[in-house]
C-alpha cells in the first residue's frame, strides 16, 4: 500500500480515537514538558554561571602568574607578557579576546563621607580593550561617557553603603606588593547592578592605575586572560596546547582540573614568578556540584518519564487494539497486508508522539517564561545563576534531540509487539472480536 495512503488513514484512525489517545497523550507532554524544564533551566543556569565566571576571572583560559614572596602574590612582570603572546600566537588557538587585568584580593577599602566599605575584588582593566565587556554590563547610574586613569566602577552595594552617588570622588585602600598601604582617589564613572557572589564587593579601575597604587610597574599584570566563542571541551584542547607551547619558555605547575587541585599546586614552594594556566571551570568547580545535583535530578525525571511512556503506551494499545479487533481483521479480509496493519499502527503512534511533544514544548516555553518572571533576588547567593536578575531557559539542540529520539524509541518499542500480535491473529478470530490485542 502505498505510503501516503497509510499516513492519511493513520491520521483518520488518531483523530478518530482520540479520546482513547488521551491518557497517553497527556502522558508524553506532560513527561517532555518536565524534563524540558527541568533540563532547560539546569542548561541556564550553568550558562549564567560560567557567563559570569568567565567575565569575573578574565577569559575562558586563564594565564596566572603567582609570586609568592610578595604580598600581592598575582603578578606577571612585563618581560613575560611578550614571550606568552609570541606562544599563543604561534600555537594557532586564535582566541577571540586577549586582555590583561591586574587583580587585587585582599585588605582593600573604599572610603567616602567618613565610611569605608571592604572590596573583596579590585580588578585592573584596560578600558578600551574590555569596551563589549562594560557595554553588556547593567549600570544603575552611568556610566560616564569616557573612562580614564582616575575612573572606577563600582557595585550597587557599595554604592549604598557608602551612599556614594555618579561623579562622586572617593578614596580607595589597598596594600602594595611589601605589605604597606597606599590610598588614591577615583571619580565614580558608573554603578553596576550586580549582587551575585562574583560582583557584590567588586570594582574596576584603569590597570596602569591600580599598578601605580600596589607597586607593579606600569606594564605589569595579574592576568592574561583568553576568550573563546566555543564549547568547554575545545577550550580544553586549547589549554592543553597551550601548556605544551609554553613549557620551558616560563616557569608552569602542570594543569588541575578543579579547585582541590589548584589549591594542592599553590601549596608547594617555589621562588620568583609560577605560571598556571587556568580555566573558569577550574574555579567553578564548587559550583558544579550544585549543577551536578540537578543533573542527577534530570536523569532519574528522564527514566521515570521513559518508564511512564512505556508503560502508558503498552496498557493504552493493548486495550486499543482489543477494541479495534473485528476492525483490524476487516481490513485483513479486504487485502491489508499485515505489514501495513503494522505500518499504520506505528504511524499512529508516531503522529501521536509528535502532536504531544509540540504541546509539551509549548507547555515548556510558557512555565519556563512564568519562571524568568519571577524574582529570586530574595534568595541568597543564587544571583549567581542569573542574568540580568532573570533565571532564563538555554534549550540544547543535542540534549532536544535525544530527548525526542529516546520518546520515540520507547513508544516504538511499546507499540510494535501488541500491534505484531494484533496483525498475526487468525482471521477468523479477530472478525468475531476474539483476536490477540
């Protein structure tokens, strides 16, 4: 029979039974539509998560220099710079961004109208060269219209504790590479609004600025950072070349993966300037195990869902098939082979499938729109998940995929052996209603 033919008597044969599909309709929606979810909003927030990670700790691989002798123990001295940027260029990896940041951690202060507030992150950048950076950044106040050496941007909680406003002149404290304190003023050219883990004490000044109050020379930095517009697993070979090309040419620790890892390397002792090249992932790592806990989440809803469908769909055609028995053997006695019977009952299943995981990724996009409405501001420490204070859905096109293949899969499997035993019935008995369902 001819295959057209089948499909439109497959579409008849769903529309018509259609009460009889409900259950199992219901069933693969509502299955799809939870682990779309679920699977969407896990893809989101790992995204949110490593978006900020990577913006926070300058690049998706991270050159780090670590002096140990000095207080401001990150530093790269500027006769390095050059011989790093010759390797990177020679290695062919073609980052998309390079920028250097000078980074500051600890026991720095901003004073303004006789208070102080602790920063927990002073980062040096070149304003020009982190220009995209600043642009996608949401400023409550400014920013300014041109940042220069003595501009500095700072969080929204800083902003409010110090009651300091756009334009303002404050005072920022730090310690140099010896141990000492050193002040300097900066006018505030903008106010970010960002309270998650990475921004909430966080600013930024010009690098050559920043270098001048620690004591680095004007070239110096704390970071060459790399970004790259690929997945994690590529930015990985990149940094395993890259280790390989600068092996020899600076002093390295060999590659970690997480951050027990790169603590167990920073314990051991070394003398000048050590170099380890980093990932966001690497710094992440903590996080992960959150991640990792939604993960193992989305997996068991994932079996439970195939579960559901394989069960639903079996009980749903056996009684089907049961009552469609003298129908079945109908179309045997006018000249159905028992392929096409078999054909069409998987066509059915098929049409099924696909009308149900539309509705069910329809259903998906609204409870997950409902969900990027609501405010998880409230929660603490969970502004690390979001962007733009939105927790938003990222759908992965592979992960869809195989959702949608194993669904189909399950429900083949379902369906083929109630409607095999159907088809092979004696004639005779499935024309007086007594055939196999």
């Amino acid at each position: 029979m001819r295959t057209k033919e089948l499909w439109l008597l497959a579409v008849n044969y769903v529309i018509n039974y259609r009460r009889r599909y409900l259950f199992l309709f219901c069933a693969l929606a509502f299955g799809f539509c939870i682990v779309s979810v679920m699977g969407s909003l896990k893809d989101g927030m790992s995204d949110a998560v490593y978006y900020s990670a990577r913006n926070h700790y300058s690049g998706d691989i991270i050159i780090a220099g670590f002096e140990k002798e000095m207080d401001a123990d990150n530093h790269i001295y500027a006769e390095s710079i050059p011989l790093i940027q010759e390797k990177i260029e020679k290695t062919g990896i073609k980052p998309q961004k390079e920028v250097m940041r000078t980074m500051q951690n600890q026991d720095s202060f901003i004073h303004y109208n006789g208070g102080a507030v602790p920063v927990k992150y002073v980062s040096g950048v070149d304003w020009e060269a982190e220009r995209d950076y600043f642009d996608t950044l949401n400023f409550t106040e400014g920013p300014s219209s041109d940042f220069g050496g003595d501009t500095i941007i700072i969080s929204a909680p800083i902003a409010l504790l110090l009651g300091a406003r756009l334009g303002d002149l404050v005072l920022l404290e730090t310690e140099t590479l010896y141990g000492q304190k050193n002040t300097a003023f900066f006018t505030i050219g903008g106010i970010i609004d960002d309270r998650s883990i990475f921004g909430y004490f966080k600013i930024f000044a010009a690098r050559r600025a920043i270098n001048n109050l620690i004591g680095f020379a004007p070239d110096d930095c704390s970071t060459i950072g790399l970004f790259f517009d690929e997945d994690t697993e590529s930015i990985e070979n990149k940094r395993e070349k890259l280790q390989k090309a600068l092996t020899g040419v600076v002093p390295l620790r060999p590659l970690v993966y997480d951050r027990d890892g790169f603590d167990r390397e920073q314990d051991w002792r070394w003398s000048g300037v050590m170099f380890f090249l980093l990932t966001a992932s690497v710094y992440l790592s903590d996080v992960s195990q959150i991640l990792q806990a939604l993960n193992i989440l989305s997996y068991f809803l994932y079996i439970m869902m195939l579960l559901i469908i394989l069960v639903s769909a079996g009980v749903t055609y056996r009684l089907i098939l049961h009552e469609r028995t003298r129908e079945i053997g109908a179309m045997r006695a006018i000249g159905f082979y028992e392929n096409d019977i078999r054909r069409v009952l998987l066509l059915e299943a098929f049409i099924l499938a696909s009308v149900s995981l539309v509705t069910g990724f329809c259903f998906t996009l609204f409870i997950n729109w409902i969900v990027s409405c609501l405010p998880f501001s409230w929660f603490p420490g969970f502004d690390i998940f979001l962007k733009n204070g939105r927790l938003l859905a990222l759908y992965n096109p592979a992960a869809m995929a195989i959702n949608i293949a194993a669904i189909y899969v399950i429900l083949s499997i379902a369906v083929y052996a109630p409607a095999f035993r159907s088809s092979r019935s004696p004639l005779p008995d499935m024309l007086s209603g007594e055939g196999k369902g």
